[in-house]
C-alpha cells in the first residue's frame, strides 16, 4: 500500500502567516461585486486600482474525506461604503462538514447562516478558535484597522459552494459607522 | 433540520492552553508500562509519586466524520532512564484519517510509523504544523527541558487504536544522553 508521506510547514503564529505556500488564492475587490450592499462604493474602489480584498494561502493534501486541508486566511482592513471588507462567503460543497478557524491577528467577526437563514456570530481575535459546523455559511468580516487572519482546518473532501451565498447573501451586514461597528438586518433578506 | 450551533473558545496560543476545556485526560507515569525500553527507570518513576506524565484537554464534538475533534496535548519533559518522555501513541479506529498537529510551545518529535514498520519524524516547534497523514501511527516524544505542547485537529470519526502500537512499538525510539539527543532503533522492532 503507498501512504502519503508525512510532512511539516511553518507557520508564523504572531504575524500569521504560512511560509512558502503551495497555492495562494488572491481576491481582489473586483471579485466582490454584489456582495456589499453599496455597490457604488465597491465600483469606486475598482476603478482606483482594484486593490487585493482578501487571500487564502493553502498547503493542498489529496481531497478525500479522511484527510485535512489548511492554511491562512487574510481579510483586509477597510470598508465599502461603511460596510466592513468581509470574505465572499460560502457553504462546504458537501454540506456536512464543519470546519475550524484559528484567529492569528487582528479582529473581526465570523457571520454564520443555515439554509433557513439563521444567523449568528463569533469574535475573532487572537486565540480565539470558531467551530463551524456542519452546514453552516460562512464569512469572515475584517472590523479592525489592521489584517484579520485566522488559521483553518477542514475535512479535505469538503469543496466550496459559493453560488448559494451569492444568489442567498447573508442575513446580516456589518458596518462602521463613527469608529461604532453595526450588525445590519440586510434588505435583501427582509424583503426575500 | 437540526443544526449543531457554531461556538468558540479560547486558547492561549503562547502558553499553549486551552481555556476551560470541557475534558481533560491524565497519563501518569504508571499508564505508560510497556512503552519504554528500561521498565525498571519508569517503576521507580512511578513509585515515587506516580507523576503526570502528558495530558490532552478537549473540547468534545460529535464524533461525526465531518465533524472535527480538537484539543491540546502536553508532554511534560524528562527521560525514563535516558529515554525521554513521549505519548503512548496511536493509530486511528478508522484508519484512513489524518491529524494536523501544530507545535505551541516546547521541543521535540512527532514519531510516525506505518503498519508495515516504516518510521519517520518531524521535529516539534512553536509554528511548525506537522500533517500526519492517513494510517500513519503518532506519537510525541519531548526532548526539550519544558513542556511540549501542541494544539491538534482530526477528523470526527477517526477515534483512537492505541492496542496496535503497545503490541508493536515504535521501530525507534529517542534518548538524550549527555544533552545529545539520539535516535535508536529498538531492539523489539530489530529482533521482530
């Protein structure tokens, strides 16, 4: 039987940050059209130089259910509008799998939803680790002034579902209003 | 439908403690006879004082295998003779399961061993994640002068087989002899 080999990465835990990833995913803000709710805001920010939202660097292992991907994700500071820079967002492909997020630096908040549109919340801070259960949307919203960036795990045969938020968009907002952060029932969902 | 709601806790990732864990199991000294070579150092070990040997803190989940189990695992330091302190070590129940080990704080080796006998390892530091693949048998080994702590991360269903490694060892084992830390192969897995 051929097993895959052991194997170590370094992970920088105070700046948060995985040493020479194999793969490093780059979300620029044109990549965010029709999450944020003031998508003016959003065009503006393109046109000046559609600069890096957020990125994922990963170390990929084989995408089967008994194995574990990881790496580091990390959420830019600033907002849209008022509202904060946040991740696009999604459900695991396979539904039931959860997943595990680290807080490394900075703050921000985990938003979390169901299918049905429950939605919750959990701080991010350093140290802080956010257990996302199975079947649970999620996103990560940067609030601070400086890169929210967490560590995750999740079962490798997990996948990504990102058109259901997309089409869904989450229940709540989070903006920045006078230095004060606002948790917003969004009107696509009151409406819906 | 109903889900598991999303939580969070805290660890202290320089101290490497998990906050208020829901679970906490002890290994004393007299939990490890039959894992090092020289069981007359550990029964005297034992006799004076029976001391914590490791322990791992855990904040149980369903054991689903979307799910994710996750804790944090300290060895303390120390040799029986000159052997230095490890875990009993384990395969998984389900043998096809990784686990992602992520050293804290301390020293030391993750020994890995495949059932067929083939034995490798990867050195323990603050940072350093170590991905323990599928059927990969795994124990830590501290070979520095505090604790060896390391936060951990499997897959919900994997469970523990620890009755596979008392009856086999490790094809190695490590000793520090004069400050020197050396890597022995043991006699049971030489003469089996």
């Amino acid at each position: 039987m051929e097993y895959l080999k052991p194997f170590a990465v370094d992970l920088d835990l105070v700046r948060g940050v995985l040493e020479n990833p194999a793969t490093r995913i780059v979300r620029r803000a044109s990549s965010m059209r029709g999450h944020y709710a003031d998508a003016e805001a959003l065009e503006r920010i393109i046109a000046a130089g559609d600069p890096v939202h957020y990125e994922v660097a990963e170390q990929p292992v084989p995408e089967s259910p008994g194995q574990l991907r990881f790496g580091i994700s990390t959420t830019l500071a600033g907002t849209v509008g008022e509202e904060c820079f946040m991740t696009k967002g999604h459900y695991h492909a396979v539904a039931d799998t959860a997943e595990i997020y680290l807080g490394l630096r900075g703050e921000g908040y985990m938003l979390m939803k169901t299918p049905e549109g429950e939605c919750v919340w959990e701080k991010f801070v350093p140290g802080r680790l956010i257990y996302v259960p199975s079947f649970w949307g999620h996103r990560s919203v940067n609030t601070g002034s400086e890169p929210l960036v967490s560590f995750y795990v999740y079962p490798g045969n997990a996948g990504h579902n990102y058109g259901d938020i997309e089409k869904e968009g989450f229940p709540v907002r989070i903006f920045k209003r006078g230095g004060k952060i606002e948790f917003i029932r969004s009107r696509r969902q009151q409406h819906g």
